[in-house]
C-alpha cells in the first residue's frame, strides 16, 4: 500500500527503529535527511515519539545519547533496546537473578539498572548472549557450562551478522544469534531470542508507553524483524527502502514480513500525519 491510501492521523505512538532507518547505524550514526524531517514533522504534532532496536552492544543510554547527537530528541524513557528488553524479560521472571553476559558493555548496563546481578561467577540463573567481538573462547566454554548446568539461555537479538566499526575496523561481524549456535549445538539447549521480531517486545513496549496497538505505528527498513514483529503485534507498518546491503539478516519464521505501508523516502508520509 502507498503512503497516499492511508490516514495516519489516528496514530499517535510512533515507535522507529535505529539502524538504516534512522542513522545508517550506532557505529555510524550518520542521520537520513528524510527520518530528520518527518521526525521535526511529527515533533510538531501531538505524538509520542520512541525507539525500538534489536542492537544490544550498546545500552539505551547509549543509543539515546547517539540519537541526540545525531538530531533526534526524545526522552531516555522512551529508548528501547534489545538488552533492555532481554532484562526486562528475566525481571519478570526472577527479580535480582545472576546473569553472566556475552556482550560489550551496553546490556550489562542495562541489566544493572534493571536491578539484576551480573556476575561471572556461579551459580548462574541465565546466561544473556550479545553480539560481542572482543569474546574469549574461555567466556563461550565458561557460558556453555552454566547452561549444560541448568542456567536458562537467552539471545539479546537474534542478527547472524551485522556490518561495524571494532577497534577501528570496518567489517561484517558474525552476531549474537551465531555465538548463541554454538552454545546451543554444544549444550542441546535452544536459546529464547528476546528482539524483534519477537511480537511481546512490540507488544510490551506499546503498553508501557501506555498506548493501544490500534493507534501505534513501527516504522523500519527491515522486514523480518521491524514489519513482522509489528505486524504479528497488531500495530501499523511502514517499511522505508534503503541499502539492502545494509539490512541484518534475521530469522522471522513463519511471520508476515509484508509491511502496511513501503516508502522509498520518509517524507512520504509526513503529508498524511
Ligand atoms: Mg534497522
């Protein structure tokens, strides 16, 4: 469907995604003109503004922090991330559990704050798995013991690979779902992926800010985890057309990837808010 057949005027969460959407990524936090302008467009209006991103290397402060810098103002409390979401998830199941974490710092800032203890030594309640690429071969054996012991296994998104910067090297970097294979083929234990497009992610974050799916829109260039999770969840899609070699691959199962509005720019739609 373009643009044009749609009335967005009811929608009044507008929940982005970061990466290739909003800035080309978190390593290059370069802004596309366009999101610029329909985010000044809809700053105008009376909408809430958020994020939702499937990165865990960083933490929501961090990503806000690259947002502000970049031109895009919102509260703190509006920024979702993977991490954010995989502490939110053990949380609710286990207040205070002892994680051991695979990752570069930014989800074990967020599980900190989410009140959990992230610890490397035993006993471990869940063993949380981030892209990480300075990770030790002792770190993976150590996390693929705790889980062969009983420890729960989570993957803070699912991307196979993703493109960065790590020390000053740009690269394609294997990511979390691809640490999280190992683990799972060593231990036989199958990992819970918490990022989109994980429909309960969308969901939670939808209810939080307290709104209804109804009148919320996820706006992403990513069809398999930005428009299925969304879908699935039952909030409007908008997928915008940029680099396709820029786009994480990611598993969406048997998930409708088809979004309810594909633009080639995001300026598109700012006529119809
Ligand atoms: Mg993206």
């Amino acid at each position: 469907m373009r643009a044009g057949s749609m009335n967005l005027s009811g929608k009044k969460l507008w929940i982005f995604d970061v990466d290739n959407t909003l800035i080309l990524d978190v390593e290059h936090p370069n802004p596309f003109d366009d999101a610029l302008k329909l985010w000044n467009a809809l700053e105008k209006r009376d909408v809430t503004l958020a994020i939702l991103t499937n990165v865990g290397r960083l933490s929501g402060r961090q990503v806000h922090e690259a947002l502000k810098k970049a031109g895009f103002n919102l509260p703190i409390e509006n920024v979702y991330t993977a991490g954010a979401a995989a502490a939110a998830y053990i949380h609710n199941r286990s207040s205070g559990a002892r994680c051991f974490i695979i990752g570069e710092g930014g989800a074990q800032e967020d599980f900190v704050s989410h009140g959990l203890d992230v610890t490397n030594n035993p006993p471990i309640d869940y063993v949380a798995v981030g892209a990480d690429r300075g990770m030790t071969f002792q770190e993976l054996n150590f996390a693929t013991k705790m889980v062969n012991q009983g420890a729960r296994l989570i993957c803070i998104s699912g991307s196979r690979d993703y493109p960065g910067v790590y020390l000053g090297q740009e690269d394609i970097y294997i990511g979390e779902r691809s640490i999280v294979a190992a683990i799972e083929h060593a231990t036989g234990v199958e990992a819970i992926v918490v990022g989109k497009p994980l429909p309960e992610i969308v969901i939670e974050t939808v209810k939080i800010l307290g709104f209804d799916t109804s009148e919320s829109i996820i706006i992403g260039d990513n069809p398999r985890s930005d428009v299925a999770g969304g879908k699935a969840a039952g909030v409007t899609t908008v997928l915008v057309q940029r680099d396709p070699d820029n786009i994480v691959d990611f598993d969406s199962g048997d998930l409708d990837t088809t979004p309810d509005i594909d633009v080639t720019s995001l300026e598109e739609l700012i006529e119809y808010l």
